[in-house]
C-alpha cells in the first residue's frame, strides 16, 4: 500500500501535543503534508480551517479533538487512529494483521500514557490554569513519578527485550511508527522530568537506545533541527514545573 | 468475514470495567465465549490464569492492562483494540475501511470519556483508595459534570443527529458496537451520577432513546437480566459517591 496521498494534518499550531505522533510518522516517510493551523489565516487555513472541520454542518465525521488528518476523502481523528491508518501507507508497520494490532496496541498503551503525564499538571480540571490545582498536580505527580510511570517503562522496556526479532525496536526487525511514538515519550518525559529520568535512565537501556536510534535517522535528525519542530514548553503535555519533578 | 472462533475474555471478575464493552459485543452477536477469570481456579483458569498471560515470559504480547482477548492464535489488548478485531467478525460494523476507521475514532472517544469518568473518584493516585483523595475527587468531578460530561454528550449527541442513514444509531443504519459502548455509558453515568443525569436528560433525547433501544434488543435483554451481567459496585469505573453528584 504504497503512499500517494497528500496529507493535511490539523493540530495546535504551537504546541508538540498529541498532533506530534503524527508529524514524527509523516517525516520519518517523507511524506507530503501540510500542517494546516500553522499556515496562515489569509491562505484559507491556519486555526480557524481547523475549528471550521470540527463543525458537524460541515464535516459529517467531525472529531472530538485535534489532531485530525484530511487524506483525499477521509478525515480521521483519535491519534492512534490516524497511525493506525497511515502505518500501512507510509510502510511504517509490518505487513500482516497481528503485527498491525499488535502495533495499535502500543501504540494505545502510549496514549494511556501521554493521558497520565497531562494530568500531571492537571488533574482536576483540564479547562483551570495550572496555577489553580498546584497542590493537587504534587500529589499526582508523585503518585506518577515514583509509582506509574515506572510501570509504563518496564513495560516498553519488556517488550523491546522480548521481541525476537529485534535489540532495539518495539515490533518486527525495523523501525514502526511506534517507535517514533516511544522516543517522543523518552524526549517528552527527559525534559519535563528531567531528575526522574536521570534516575530511571539506567533501568532502561533499551529505551535509552531506541530514543537514540530514532534521534538519529537521517530524516527524523533533519526535522528535529528544522523549524518545523515546534519546541518543549509550558502549554504542551510535556511541561517542565521543577517542583513536580523530584 | 463469519464468527468462526472461540474467544477467551480476560478481565478483573468482580466489575463490569472496561471489560464489559467486550462482553457486551460478544453478547449482542451471540457469539461463544469464556470469561476466563470468572471461573474456578480449580479448572485451570480464575485470575491466575489472566495474570500468567500477563507475563512475557509466557505471552510474547502481553498487555498493560486487562482486558485482553485470545482469539485462536492471537492474543489482543486494549479495549478500543480489540473491539477494531471483533467488530467485523461478530457483524457489529460495516464492512468498508472508511466506516471502521470512523467507528474506531468514535470508541476512542468513548474511551476517553471512560478515563475521565474513572478519574472523578481517583483524581490523584489510581493505587490509592477514593477515601484518601476525596477532597480532590469533589474537584475533578465538578469539573466533569459541568464542563466535561456535558462536553462529551453534546459530541455523541450530535453525531447521531447528524447520521444520514439512522435516527437511532452512531453509524449507518444498524447497531453497532459502539451503540453498545454508548449504552454502557450512559447506564453507568445513570448509576453513578443519577441527579446530574436527571438534569442532563432532557437534553439528550437521542442518546437515552439509543440506551433504550440497545437495552431491549433480545440477546442483550436476556444478558442484561443474566447473572453473566456483573452488577455495578463500588469498584468498577462507575461508582456511585453522592456527594460527588450535585
């Protein structure tokens, strides 16, 4: 299933957030897309395109949330969905449909993690500044740093370890659009927790290598030093409050 | 593609949880199946047997997390995921790539909402009890039964409102297992926030006319009434906490 479509990706213009996923896939192919809340209002697009396609009058398949992707007739939304449907496209997942689910399955796993680390900072209202629920972002913060992430990671590393196939990817013998996934989490979670990974780091020599390998395909390193990657900050999932991090 | 296999359902035996989306797809379609941790220990399966799976030294895909399903030689994890496997299998989705992919994007929706839901009585920690973060659950569930909950109802409303093909369901013009999801939820939300759904009610004239009619088809009537149908407690995703519904 070879790629043919041209892609339009709709997704926050400055933040990495979720529509991140989708950008590491689109350029470790080299495929062609727009990502259409970061062009201009005047050239038609730009964030008021995007809220226009969450309209039901317009779009009869609107999504709950960004990121959405328009590729030729369909528009899809749910991150995990979208790489569900670009895997195939952008020769980004093995053939077959055990390993298709397989990969969905991780790839499901890391949205349950990206859910946790925004609620990290926000665990009582998603709609309230962080300011507001500081007391509240300690003690799930806490309860993530010292208890669920390290879950998460033993799991990932176990499945790196016991893929037959492979030392250093997820799934098969070469790289999937989850691990492009699995190093944005290792990036995201390096800087919003920086002391935590420090400790953690040696616990996991397999996610350490992978972020690494990924950090290093000739198209993935081009992208990272483009400005086309929008950088950390503070009003993405991954968020650097040094107080969370102990 | 006909319901040829023999499914085993692995999830927790005394909540309805995420597990019961699948049950409820199983049950609609008739299909034969084992909720392997339901039963004894003595035959060989009971919790034990879910947790070994669980292990990657037995499974070479094991899950984060129950549910998971073995179908014949494959074993598939996550809710979402393995609702994608079943759907055509068991005749709950239409048959066309651009339907499935739509359908997908609408559980992961649902299961979204699932994770906020659960996150109304463990705002802070899911390892500790609700009565140790009981100042931060009255927060969050605040937030939820103003601003979320009414968020998400609006979305699934307007979808079935914007159906062509079906005054009734989410997608074409048959039942589909996210109408069974969709049911699901909005039982658990009656049980776990009758005021607030009492009050929302009249504004979703199209969801509770969907739990009504998934309710009274034949198959789910008679699970519904069956002992196989778990009842709802306060353990599951769904716990009713009055003095979290204002």
């Amino acid at each position: 299933m070879p790629d043919k479509l041209y892609y339009k990706l709709y997704y926050w213009p400055t933040i990495q957030g979720r529509g991140e996923f989708i950008r590491l896939a689109l350029e470790q192919a080299g495929a062609s897309y727009t990502d259409v809340a970061r062009r201009s209002e005047r050239s038609g697009m730009g964030v008021p395109a995007m809220l226009r396609l969450m309209e039901n009058t317009i779009n009869p398949l609107p999504s709950f949330a960004p990121p959405f992707l328009q590729a030729g007739d369909v528009c899809i939304g749910q991150t995990a969905n979208i790489l569900l449907f670009l895997g195939p496209r952008l020769n980004l997942v093995p053939e077959d449909e055990a390993s298709r689910l397989w990969a969905h399955q991780l790839q499901l796993t890391i949205a349950d993690l990206v859910t946790e680390v925004h609620d990290t900072h926000h665990p009582v209202a998603s709609g309230l500044y962080y300011k507001d629920q500081k007391p509240e972002a300690l003690l799930r913060a806490t309860d993530f740093t010292g208890a669920r992430l390290p879950k998460f990671l033993d799991y990932f590393e176990s499945i790196i370890t016991s893929n037959p196939h492979s030392d250093t990817y997820l799934i098969g013998d070469k790289l999937s659009y989850v691990d492009l996934s699995l190093f944005q989490i290792i990036a995201g979670l390096r800087y919003a927790f920086p002391k935590t990974m420090k400790r953690l780091s040696p616990t996991y020599p397999r996610l350490i290598a992978l972020h690494q390998q990924v950090a290093t395909q000739p198209r993935i390193a081009r992208y990272l030093a483009s400005s086309r990657r929008i950088a950390f900050n503070q009003q993405g999932i991954f968020r650097r409050y040094p107080e969370l991090d102990r």
